[in-house]
C-alpha cells in the first residue's frame, strides 16, 4: 500500500458556515463511524496547522507573505491501493470536505 498526503485546504472566496452544536454532536458521530471504517487506511490523523516560517537560502525577509494555515487547515495520511481509494478515504471524512474546504491528496514517494 502507499501512503498519502491529505491536506485540508480552505477555499478562496467561499465561506464555511459555523454548525450549531447539535450539527457538532452530529459531526462527531459520523466522524467516529467514518474512523472505524477506515481504520486499516489511517496511518496518521495529523492535526492543524500553527505558525511556521519559509526557510531558504536567498529569500526576501519582508513580505507580505501567505501564511501556510490560512492555506492549508490541517493534515492527515493514510494509507491506500491507490490514488482513487486514498480520495475515496479523505473525501468521506465528516467536516473534511464541506463549503469553504476541500482536501488534496498527494501520493507520498518513498525511496
């Protein structure tokens, strides 16, 4: 099996809506079923993104520069036959895909 990269990405011009607590509790139960049903694919659940820095020999020390978090919300790997099963694993997670956020998924080379 190889492994993927899955980065949650905040979308431009589209903005999330907060769910309400019950529409949470409900999140959280999916996300529990989602869990135990690609439990063998989840290699690691990763976390979101905090501060960080570009770093590289030459570059410009002003910006204005993006920052990586308001780009990427978080992370995740897991582990697939392929391209097609690793985006079938990501796209059902619960509050993964959803209005104002999307997943890439990058196949990670190993050597």
């Amino acid at each position: 099996m190889s492994k993927y990269l899955c980065l949650q990405r905040n979308l431009p011009g589209e903005d999330g809506v907060k769910p309400s607590p019950a529409q949470m509790q409900e999140m959280y139960a999916k996300f529990g079923a989602w869990q135990e049903k690609f439990k063998e694919n989840l290699v690691d659940m990763g976390g979101k993104l905090g501060e960080g820095r570009v770093v590289g020999a030459g570059l410009a020390a002003d910006g204005p520069f993006i920052e990586v978090k308001e780009l990427v919300g978080g992370y995740m790997i897991v582990s697939a036959d392929n391209l097609d099963q690793a985006i079938e694993v990501a796209s059902t997670c619960p509050g993964l895909v959803s209005p104002g956020s999307g997943v890439e998924v990058v196949e990670i080379h190993s050597s």
